[in-house]
C-alpha cells in the first residue's frame, strides 16, 4: 500500500525563501553547501529501504536536512525491542507500521519533505518514482539500512538495473559495514554482490547478535552523511578513482572505534553488474 | 619463505599459496567472508589465481547484514 502526503513545495525559484534560509542556515553557511547545494537538496529524492534503526535514523537527517522528497520502505511493525535504538519510535506506536509511522512523525519534523511510505516488502516497481525524478535530472539515491542479507541482495541488483546510486550501510554486535556505489559515474568499483555474492554464507544480524543503539546511530550517520555528499555533488569534479566516498568500503569497530577502510573492485564476472559469465570458484 | 600478514597476525609460507588455499588453511569457507589485500577488495572469483607475495596484508571478514 503506498500513501503520500503533499506539501508546500520549498521553492518553486531558483532562491531559498527568508523562512528557509533561516533553517537551514547552518547549512548553507558552508561553502561546500550554500544556497545552490541547499536547493540541490530540496530537489532530490531518496529511497529509505528499512525504516528499522538505521532507517529511522537516516530518514531523520535527511528529510530535516531539507532534501525535497523520501520514500520510505518497510514492512515491519514497530515493536517493543525495538524502543532503545529506534527513537523514533515510542510506546504508542507498538504494532503499527514502520514506513507509516516514521511517515507521520517526519511530516510534523520536516514539513519540507514529500514523503510517500511503503508498508510492503521492497520491490523494484518501487524505485519507478525516483526513476522518473532521475529522468528529470533530479539528484537521485537509494539507501539501503535492512536488516537482512536476502534483501541487501535484490536491493544491490535493483540499483544496478536502475542505475541508481547505492549507499548501504549495516550493523550488528559491534561490527558496521558501509560503501557507496554508483554503476554511472564509478562502475569499476562494481556491487554489493562482487564483495558478497548471493550465496554467501551469513550469520551476522542485529536479532540474533545484539547492538547498542549508538553503534547503530553511528553508522545512520555515517551513511547520511555519505549519502548528503553524494546529493550535493562534492568532488563530482573528482573522476572515479580518486572519488574519496564512491567505491570505498568502511568497516566499524564499535569497541575500538576504529574505522578501516578498502577500495573496491568490481568483479567482472559477477552475476549481477559484471559483463561476463561467473566461473565457479568452489570447486 | 615468505611473510604475509593476516588480520595483523604475522604468518610465514614456505611455497606459493594463493589466496583461495590461504583461506582454507585457515578452516575458513570460502563463501563465508569478503578479502581485502593490501587496503583493496578482491572478488571471490580471484582468489584462487592470486599468489600471496611477501609482506602481503590481508584482512578476512564476514558480511554484516543487520540494521
């Protein structure tokens, strides 16, 4: 079921309005920013596939940020695990949907934002809207916070068919995992499915492992942070190789808060974004 | 001999390895973790054509898929 809310556009110029420019004054306040990268924002759209503690997180900075429009997806109910990390959430909302709440709760934070909620599983008919934005020329990006490795896998390969910017960001115990690609203005850094091809043996999610919920905010952050850059469209003058957020893959230690950081490579035979047939290497 | 280093634990080998039987050396599946070499990821597919070289640092880890 999607449900959408319209308000007032931002801008319907080429200038922030006295009211926005009063908001979002610390922002614009950085050259890397200004009034330009602050219009930017108001006329992106980004994907927030998971609204679970990375989600409701990420959503947050961006829809407060200013950018103009988030479609929100999951098919989660809130429940009472949930509570420590997921601020967003409260008591009363136990037994509602995810996508449907955060919804509700950004329209009064970020009056800005069009946001359309999906309270289903992710498909890619769901990634048509910012297709179409992208289309227009609008910044477009996917942001992936899930909290499985099936769905990390057909969010990868959506983005890929849709060309469509991914920035993906995971947690569990005290171990984090964040990269950015894009298959347009990056591809030799290749996809998800090149580090971790689909069948790939996983054992590490939040329900079975445990996090804090700081270890949690901490990489939202980051991957907000990454996915603002990307839409602002810093150092796009950088060409691919020397991109200092696309094609890098960050882990997290949450004990020594010690980030570690790798250059990715796409595989050119992988499944998913590579040209050629996948040799079999477990033999 | 040659020393490699594998998730900062120094490791001597004394004939040419590749990747792929560094790894199984280690009781460690393939399909189970990604591989950084020398600060970049090499996909699975390569890892039984890489030989380790000398002062060659690997990290070997596991997806995390939680959110």
């Amino acid at each position: 079921m999607q449900v959408m809310n319209k308000p007032d556009a931002i801008t319907e110029c080429n200038t922030l309005n006295d009211k926005d420019f009063m908001r979002y004054s610390r922002q614009v306040l950085l050259p890397e920013v200004g009034e330009a990268g602050q219009l930017r924002l108001a006329d992106a759209h980004v994907v927030v596939v998971g609204i679970g503690g990375l989600g409701q997180l990420a959503a947050q900075y961006l829809a407060c940020a200013g950018v103009g429009e988030l479609t929100l997806i999951d098919m989660d109910k809130v429940e009472v695990s949930n509570l420590p990390r997921q601020l967003l959430f409260s008591d009363a909302d136990i037994g509602l949907n995810k996508a449907l709440v955060a919804k509700e709760r950004l329209n009064f934070l970020a009056p800005n934002c069009t946001i359309t909620a999906y309270e289903t599983s992710f498909n890619i008919k769901q990634l048509y809207g910012v297709l179409q934005k992208k289309r227009q020329g609008k910044c477009t990006l996917v942001l992936d916070c899930t909290d499985n490795f099936e769905t990390r896998q057909l969010i990868n390969r959506s983005c890929v068919e849709a060309y469509l910017p991914l920035v993906s960001a995971s947690i569990a115990a005290f171990s984090g995992q964040l990269f950015a690609v894009d298959q347009i203005s990056f591809p030799s850094s290749g996809c998800y499915h090149c580090i971790f091809p689909a069948h790939t043996r996983v054992s590490h999610s939040c329900s079975t492992q445990g996090v804090l919920g700081p270890s949690v905010g901490v990489m939202a952050s980051m991957q907000s942070l990454v996915a603002m850059q990307l839409l602002l469209g810093m150092d796009s003058r950088c060409d691919g190789a020397l991109h200092p957020l696309l094609g890098h893959f960050w882990r997290f230690d949450a004990k020594s808060l010690s980030w570690i950081s790798a250059k990715l490579t796409r595989d050119p035979y992988c499944d998913v974004c590579g040209v050629r047939k996948a040799i079999p290497y477990l033999t | 001999m040659i020393l490699i280093h594998i998730n900062n634990v120094a490791q001597s080998l004394t004939q040419p390895t590749s990747l792929a039987e560094l790894i199984l050396a280690q009781n460690i599946a393939l399909d189970s973790i990604a591989l950084v070499l020398n600060t970049q990821v090499v996909p699975r597919n390569r890892w039984q054509t890489i030989l380790c070289q000398h002062e060659d640092k690997l990290e070997l880890f596991s997806a995390v898929a939680g959110g």
